[in-house]
C-alpha cells in the first residue's frame, strides 16, 4: 500500500535532481548565468548541491521500496 506513494516521490526527486544537475552543468559549460543576480560562483555551487541531495533523496526512497 505505502509503495506505489513512495515510488512516485521517489521517482520525482530522482528526476528532479538529475534535471537539476544537467540543467546546472549546461548553464555552466556556456557560461550563462545559473540564477540572475546571485554571484555565478555560489548559484553554481548551490544549485549542484541541491541536485546531489534530491537525486540522494530520490534513490533513498526508491531503495527502501
């Protein structure tokens, strides 16, 4: 009962921070601005952070399925 809800956060917060590092490693390799009006040194870092720690979320909750 609790596994099909856990498969589809799961699955969201995997592909949440997948997308999140692609998108962030794309930006970075043009050279464009991750976020407008942050240092793009601190929104790189952060955004890279925040899509390692979804994408750990994301296979946690898929593992303890």
């Amino acid at each position: 009962m609790e596994s099909g809800p856990a498969a589809i956060g799961g699955s969201v917060f995997a592909l949440f921070g997948a997308a999140l590092l692609i998108w962030t490693g794309a930006r970075t390799a043009r050279r464009a601005p991750v976020a407008l009006g942050v240092s793009p040194v601190y929104a790189a870092v952060l955004s890279t952070v925040f899509g390692v720690l979804f994408l750990v979320l994301g296979v946690w909750v898929l593992t303890g399925i």
